[in-house]
C-alpha cells in the first residue's frame, strides 16, 4: 500500500483507513508484534513515515 500525492484526499483516507483495519484484524500478539508490522507497512513498504518519526514518543 504505497501513498501516491496525486489521490484525492478520499482516496488517502480510503488507503489509511484500510491499512488501520488491516492492523486491528492482523494484529494479534502483543505490543512487538504490532510495532514490528507498523515499521515493515509505514516505514519500508509505504513510506508514509521514517524510520525516526516512528520512534518519536
């Protein structure tokens, strides 16, 4: 799931609201298992946010 600055505001938070369902549903096992698959989808796949960013309080 890749942002592209050319969407409309809908499409972002069509593409934002999924990625956060898809978070809820998959996201058993704990706080690790959860922060492990936010880096992997907004840090490496999606590019929404840098590796810093995410690891600001």
């Amino acid at each position: 799931m890749t942002i592209n600055r050319t969407l409309s505001r809908t499409e972002r938070l069509l593409q934002l609201t999924a990625y956060f369902l898809r978070l809820g549903t998959l996201g058993f096992g704990g706080p690790a298992a959860l922060v492990a698959l936010m880096k992997r989808e907004l840090v490496e796949r999606s590019q929404w946010l840098t590796r810093d960013e995410l690891s600001q309080p």
